[in-house]
C-alpha cells in the first residue's frame, strides 16, 4: 500500500507537471498567432502612415550618457539603435521620418557654461526640429531607470490635457504589452518639457528598464530592439488609422 501511495504521488507530480508544460506551451502559442494576427492587420493599415512627416528623437547623446545600466550599457546608444529601426519601418511604409540625431552627439552648443543650461538648449533643439518643419507627430524614445532593479517594462507618456497626445500614449502603449513581454505597464499623462512644448500629438517611450539586469541584456539584442521598434511602429499605425474623439473646447492637440 505504500509503495503504490509513493507511485501515486510521483505519477501525480508527473501528471501535473505535463499538464503545466501543456498548458505553457498552449499559452505561448496563443500569443504568438495573436502577434502574427496583429502584424496582418497593422499590415492592411499601413496607408495610415504614408505621406506623415514623423520626427523621432533618440533621447541624450554626446556627453550625456542618459541611464546607465548595471553592466555599463548606455541609454544614448539603445535609444539610438531602437530609432533608427523605427524609422526604417515607418519609411517602408511610406511616412516621411527625421530623426533629431544620427550619431552620438547632442544639440547644444559647445560654449554653454552650464550643464543645466546644454541640457534644455538641447531639449528645446529637439522639440524645435518637429515644430519648424509641422511635423504629424513628435516621438522622443528614451530608457527608463529605477533603484528597485525588479521594475521592468515598457510605458508611454504624454502632456496632461492633450487629447491626441493621450490617444497617441495609449496606442502604443498597447502594442508594446502586445509584443514585448510587459508587466501590465499602462499610458500616463505627466508634464514632460518635451510633450509640453511639442506643437502637434506628441508621446515619450520609455522602451524599458536598464536598471534591471533582465530587460537591460534584451535591450543590447539587435532581434529585440526589432520588436520594440515594431511595437512602436504598430502603435503609431494604429493612432492614424483609427478616428479619433472629437476634441473638446480649451484642451490641447
């Protein structure tokens, strides 16, 4: 009797560790066709993008390091990878793109005495690029850092009161949880100088945690930094392709 309740036990824990293997496997799966059904569609919206003027900003640059992760990595030359795919993806697709920087530099002027003073003459550089040429949209990509280095994900933000911007936070806030494997990370509206005094539907991406040991090695990968682009791109579909509220009196863009 023993020995059968010790077998019972092991072919229960057998069972149920198969049945756990299924039903991640089922999971996994799911997910996957539902990214290869998004991708369809967003392929079948790509006209909503053609002709727009979309101006991306690689966040930092130059002595600016931005965020630095645990094994060194540097937020200037994530954000500048993830960009330019970006931008690769939106011009396949017809959209005219500028990015604010190319290479590892920023905009300020090299005779500004202050820190303080190179870093909003290059915010304001930034911003001015999208506003001069009436660009459709404004995306300034950046990497986010916590001292809890568990806080992961990727999240979007845009200026409080604008309609558009928020519509814009949210779409692709969406397809970054759709792609990437995000923590129920969600859209909010905070006052970023750059969103503030952007002229047209504008959103921070903060494309994921370099203080977390996990997302900072994805980040390196150039595959991931596809997906994140994609996600991007899908959201930025998305936002043109589908009406938007009307907006209502004294809110912005």
């Amino acid at each position: 009797m023993a020995l059968y309740s010790a077998r019972a036990g092991l072919f229960g824990k057998r069972f149920t560790l198969v049945l756990a293997a299924v039903v991640l496997a089922v999971l996994v799966g799911f997910r996957l066709s539902a990214a290869r059904l998004e991708q369809h569609y967003i392929s079948t919206l790509a006209w909503a993008v053609a002709g727009k003027l979309i101006v991306i900003d690689p966040g930092h640059g130059g002595e600016d390091p931005g965020a630095v992760g645990a094994a060194g990595v540097y937020e200037k030359d994530i954000v500048l990878e993830v960009s330019k795919k970006l931008a690769e993806i939106l011009r396949q697709a017809g959209a005219e793109v500028l990015l604010t920087r190319e290479n590892d530099r920023d905009l300020s002027d090299p005779g500004n005495h202050s820190l303080y003073q190179s870093r909003v003459q290059d915010l304001t550089k930034r911003v001015e690029i999208a506003n001069q040429r009436g660009a459709d949209l404004f995306l300034s990509i950046h990497v986010n850092s916590f001292p809890d280095r568990r806080e992961g994900g990727a999240q979007t933000f845009s200026q409080p009161g604008s309609l558009e911007g928020k519509k814009l936070a949210e779409s692709i806030q969406k397809e970054l949880n759709r792609f990437l494997v995000n923590p129920g990370r969600a859209a909010k509206q905070v006052d970023y100088f750059a969103n503030r005094m952007a002229k047209m539907p504008s959103a921070i991406v903060e494309i994921g945690f370099v203080s977390n040991p996990q997302e900072e090695k994805l980040m390196v990968d150039a595959e991931y930094q596809q997906r994140i682009a994609y996600a991007i791109y899908a959201g930025v579909v998305r936002y043109f392709a589908e009406p938007s509220q009307a907006v209502a009196p004294g809110s912005r863009i």
